[in-house]
C-alpha cells in the first residue's frame, strides 16, 4: 500500500500530514507515519488542537501540572500547544537533516484573534518561534492583508513562515511578493537565507464546495472550479520565482516559497476522494493531507506524471465559464476568507473552553 505513496513522493510532492495530537506522539504513530507513509511534515491549527485536546486524556497530568503553577486558560493553551509541536518537530528532525531543511517541518498558527493585527501576529510568531526553538518549526500566518506584512516582518526576522487561508490568486502573488521583501530585508541584514524556509498554503477543497452550491446539479464546471484556482496558482508561483528579482534572491541561497495544497480532503462524496492529490501532483509541492485522504491514496491513489504544469489556459478557461454564469470569482475568494478567519475563531474558542474545562476538573 505504501507503493502509492511512494509514487508521489518520487514525483516531488512532499507528503504532510494535516493533524496533530499528543496520542500520536506518545503512541509512536506520528514516527510510525514517517517510517511507513513517507510522511515528511505535519500541519496543525485550532481545530486539530481542539479535536485533540477534547479527545485527549494524555493532556490530565501536564494540565493539573500547569494549574498548581497558577496558569491560566492562555498561558495553558500556549504550554499545551507548543510542546506537542516542539515533540513532533523532534521526530521529524531526522527527516529534517536528511533534506537539508526542505522537509521535516511542522507548523503552529498564530492566535486566530490576531489574523486583522499586524503588529499583534508579529510579536505572536516571534514568541511561537522563541519558545519552541527548534529549526524545522514553521510559524502560520493568515494570508489576510493585515497578514502580508507581517508575514515579510517574520521573514526578515529569520523566521520560517507558513502562509495559511490563500484562496486568491490576487493575495496570493501579494505573499509570494511579501516573501521576497522579507528575504530582502534579511538579506540586507546579513541573515543567511538558506536557513529561512516558507510555504504558501493555497486552499482547494473549499472552493469547489462554495462554487458547486451555486451550480446547477447537471452543471460540466461542477468539480472544477477548485483545481482551475490551483493551476492557475501554480503558474503564478512559475512566473513569480522565474522572476530577475526571485533569481538574484535564490542565487544567494534563498529558497523558493513552495506551494502547498491545503484542504485537500474531498467534501463531496460524488467525487474520488483522492481528485485533489491526484490532480496537483507536481515537483517542488506540498500535499497536506488528514489521515482519511492519506489512508485512500495509499490504497487506490494514481500518480501519471505532471497533472499541475501547462494547465493554465484550460484553468483561466473554468473560471471565465464561471463568470459567465454569474458567479464572481472575487466574490467566491473574499467570502472564503471570511469564513475561513471564522472557522478558527470559532475553534480557537472551543480550544479555550476545553482547556477551561480541564483545569476546572483538575
């Protein structure tokens, strides 16, 4: 079964995993999954850590530890948090090394809260990145527009970022664009770029479900508004870092921002529950998946080659259809964002409730 994970792996998509809890970390699943499933990153965010710590009792002994300290719900959630990623971050090392930096990363978000807060995410990244202090930690800022400069302040800073909630293609040439500032600025501070790494997190999954609940049921673009938004994703990311100013940046040892696929779990049980992995396979890309989407490929994934590259004009083609049929691309994006901003808010939240609850019962 592991063949076809293999597959994707040689075809350059690096295989991430998009969940996190302290049950995989001391079960040795999370070690297991890198051994076995070519995983080579993890992924989190606030509804992973709240689906973790509601399911959790490995939580108890480090809450009731916390809560004698006199901690509160925050400073809880931050101790919580940083120390299941601090762990995985430690599993991935290996992997880490072995790639020379490319792989064995693991990403904690920002607060949700601060997602509208440049300075707040900033002073957030910075103090995620002081207190886990491990080197193949990837710090996640929201895409929004208050997020773009704070992701280039990180940047510039030294810190490696990973940028979360893209579903535009206008936002996401402004963070391809906020990367490159940033590593200028490193530069110009003598920073060694090697060691500054980034991903741009470009959101799939949600697009269809949003487009598809405009549509007609009988409608030929049903399913295909949210591979069009990645292709076209991609040729941006081709054109950008093919850039005179993304070349001079590389030649002194920066990386390129690699894209990567997020919300790759289908929503709709009408299509194959691996469409978007199978078509986003590309060299030099990330495929973050839950364990669910994982487990389908490895038994009935297909890899036949490039599906990503060269596809822009039938991709612009999709989305120009849609617009013929009155349903606004901008629209489509700006409403994603908002709920995207919602959603783990709304998490977050249920976060701080479940700690609340546990240090009551502690």
């Amino acid at each position: 079964m592991t063949e076809r994970l293999k597959a994707l792996s040689d075809a350059g998509v690096s295989i991430w995993l998009d969940d996190l809890s302290r049950e995989r970390i001391e079960t040795g699943n999370l070690a297991q999954l890198v051994t076995d499933r070519h995983v080579v990153g993890v992924t989190t965010n606030p509804t992973i850590f709240a689906s973790a710590l509601a399911k959790g009792e490995k939580y108890e002994k480090q809450v009731a530890e916390l809560k004698a300290s006199g901690a509160d719900v925050d400073a809880t959630v931050f101790a919580i948090t940083t120390k299941d990623v601090r762990d995985a971050c430690d599993i991935l090392r290996p992997v880490y090394d072995a790639t020379d930096g490319f792989d064995g990363r693991v990403s904690i978000e920002v607060e949700p809260g601060l997602a509208r807060d440049t300075d707040g995410t900033v002073e957030m990244a910075e103090r995620l990145w002081n207190e886990i202090d491990r080197p193949n930690l990837l710090i996640k800022i929201p895409a929004t527009r208050e997020g773009l400069p704070a992701i280039a302040a990180s940047i510039a800073k030294g810190i490696s970022v990973n940028v979360t909630l893209i579903f535009s293609l206008e936002r996401y040439r402004g963070v391809m664009d906020a990367y490159l500032y940033g590593l200028e600025q490193a530069a110009a501070e003598g920073r060694d770029l090697s060691k500054i790494h980034s991903v741009a997190s470009f959101f799939v999954s949600r697009v269809d479900a949003e487009v598809d609940g405009r549509l007609p049921q009988d409608s030929p673009l049903r399913g295909k508004a949210a591979l069009a938004n990645a292709w076209l994703a991609y040729a941006a990311y081709e054109e950008v870092f093919g850039s005179d100013r993304a070349k001079e940046l590389l030649a002194k040892g920066a990386h390129p921002q690699r894209p990567l696929w997020a919300s790759t779990g289908v929503k709709d049980p009408a299509y194959s529950d691996t469409l978007y992995v199978t078509e986003l396979v590309v060299q030099g890309t990330v495929n973050t998946m839950p364990e669910k989407t994982l487990d389908a490929f490895a038994d009935h994934g297909e890899v036949t080659g490039d599906t990503v590259t060269g596809r822009a004009a039938e991709a612009q083609q999709v989305i120009d259809d849609l617009e013929a049929q009155g349903i606004s691309y901008d629209e489509v994006v700006e409403k994603l964002e908002d709920e995207g901003l919602q959603k783990f808010d709304d998490s977050w939240a249920e976060l701080l409730d479940t700690v609340r609850a546990e240090l009551d019962k502690a």
